[in-house]
C-alpha cells in the first residue's frame, strides 16, 4: 500500500453502508477489511453482497 492509500484510508468514508456505527472501524474501510481478513470473516457489507 501506497503512502497516500493509506493516509486516504484514515479518513472517513461519509458514505459507509456499515449498519454498525458503533464499531470502532466504521467508515474506515482499509481498517476494517485488515482486521476481518486476518480474522477469515467478511466484513458487514461484504456479506450483504454475498446474499443477494
């Protein structure tokens, strides 16, 4: 990952589709995939897609 990927990935995504305010990796995407991936789940909105 890039410099700039990452500090884009510090802020903020205003638009996050996470039902889960209260995670502390709300609307920060790079977080949560990381520490989903490491734990071998999928993120929220990753397994609403996988649904439809």
């Amino acid at each position: 990952m890039s410099d700039q990927q990452a500090v884009s990935c510090l802020k903020p995504d205003v638009n996050c589709p996470c039902p889960k305010t209260e995670c502390d990796n709300h609307s920060q995407c790079c977080k949560c995939v990381t520490v989903h991936r490491s734990a071998g789940s999928l993120t929220t909105c990753m397994a609403q897609l996988v649904k439809n």
